[in-house]
C-alpha cells in the first residue's frame, strides 16, 4: 500500500510503529530526495532533521491529528498518527516536496540555513528537482493517508476477532521472548508439527524463526536503552541474549549502530528537545 502511494505520488511514504521503528516501503530508494539525503549525509543536517522528526511526531501524537510542517530547509512534510481506541499504534509520514515551485530567491534565503560540510554548487541542483504539489494535492495526498490509516486499524480490529494458530505463537514469542524459545513447545501452543511451524515463519513473515526471535529481543532491548540506564549486559540478560558480544552483533546487524550509539544518539536527540 505505502508503495502504491510512492508511485503515485512520487513522495517518500512511511509508517513509524509505536516503538519508534521506521518501516518504509521499496519504492523510497527511487522517489528519495536527492536534496534530503544530502543534507542528511551531513553530520550537523542530519541531527537537525531527526530532532525535527521526533518533534513533529511528539506534536502529532499529543493533539491526535494529523500534523503538516516545513523542515528547516522548507520542505513539506506530513505526519499522521494513527490510534485505535486511544491506543497509539504509530505514524504515517509522507514527503519531502515544496508548496510553491523551487526559485532562485527561495534558494538564496535558504543557502545561510545550510550546514558548511554540504557542497553547496551540488545540492542546489538537487533543489530544483525537489517535487512541487499544490495545495489541493496535499489535501488530497492527507485524504489517502487518512484513508490508508483506517484500513490498518480495521486490519488490526479483524485480528482481534480471530487468534489463528500462527497468531497465538507470536503472542507467545511477544511476551515470553526472553526464555528459550523452543520449536517443540510453539508446535504445542499451535496444534501445528514443528516443521509446519518453522515454514509458517518463512512463508508468513519472510524470516526463520530464530531471525524473528532475534528481532524481538532486538525491539525490547531498544525499549530499555531508551527508557532505563541499565548496562548492557544487563539489558542483554533481560531480553533474552545470553552473551553480551553476540547482542552487539545481532543488534548492530539490525539497527546499524551498536547500542551504546544508539542509546548515545537518543540521549542526544533528548537534550536537543528541550533546548
């Protein structure tokens, strides 16, 4: 769905979970703004954007609304939040494009707002490529977010209804990731043999079931390093990694960063919201 609107539109769609974590569709890598990832190679950029990002999102998810704002650079972005009975499940965002045709005097008054690391002869050629879209395009642009934000609470309602066998092993895995997670005792909880278990994981989320555990463990680890100072080999301990080294490796194969940068990078994040 969130590429459909990427091809359409030719805008950067994507879904924040409630945990924080960016899940954006394939079709980014060919509508990604040139202009954006310039100034988020840049160090200083890249914190301004990311703080900006928390930001907006702290405001969206306060009023329950979707929230339209201008980065520093003046591009347009959108986020919607998305609730199912006062329960937050997470963010649509959608950008990054102008609402008036880019010019030469926009791009004067924004050249002082770049960081000094960027080239600036190269990003003002990906400045003019940035997409336009009026205002009744971005209003029609809300009106199928709104649309596609309905959809997964009604997905997610459905669900509620109907625990199948397959959904009963991952609320297993989801509350009890931090013990060893046996394939004989998921075919149990499943009524399913545990070979059918081990392919139901590949056939339904792409992933072996180990992989999928590791993800987990991953999430709740994140959950810790942003909300606890607890070490990290006691955060490796609690959510389920018996060795601190190999948490280190699984988590920097997920996330791209060790832990300690990801909670270093947080903390940062933090201290920017309240200057």
């Amino acid at each position: 769905m969130l590429d459909s609107i990427s091809r359409v539109t030719g805008c950067e769609v994507g879904l924040v979970t409630n945990s924080f974590d960016w899940i954006q569709n394939r079709v980014n890598k060919n509508v990604d703004c040139g202009f954006c990832k310039m100034i988020g190679d840049s160090k200083k950029g890249a914190v301004i954007c990311d703080n900006l990002n928390w930001r907006a999102q702290i405001v969206a998810v306060n009023f329950k609304q979707n929230y339209i704002y201008k980065c520093n650079f003046g591009l347009i972005e959108i986020v919607l939040p998305i609730y199912k009975e006062n329960k937050y499940l997470g963010s649509l965002y959608c950008g990054n494009f102008f609402d008036k045709p880019a010019d030469e005097k926009g791009w004067k008054e924004m050249t002082s707002k770049l960081p000094i690391d960027i080239d600036k002869d190269a990003i003002k050629e990906e400045y003019f490529e940035v997409k336009y879209m009026s205002a009744q395009e971005i209003y029609d642009l809300q009106t199928v977010l709104e649309l596609i934000a309905k959809s997964i609470v009604d997905v997610i309602s459905n669900d509620d209804h109907k625990l199948s066998g397959f959904d009963k092993v991952l609320e297993f895995i989801e509350t009890n990731f931090q013990r060893d997670i046996l394939l004989d005792d998921l075919a149990v909880i499943s009524s399913f043999n545990p070979c059918y278990v081990s392919q139901l994981f590949k056939k339904k989320i792409g992933i072996t079931l180990t992989e999928y555990v590791s993800r987990i463990r991953i999430k709740k680890s994140k959950e810790l390093l942003i909300n606890s100072d607890m070490a990290m080999s006691d955060i490796a301990f609690a959510v389920g990694f018996k060795d601190q080294n190999y948490f280190s490796r699984i988590f920097k194969e997920t996330e791209e960063c060790t832990p300690s940068e990801y909670r270093s990078k947080l903390s940062k994040n933090k201290k920017l919201l309240t200057i």
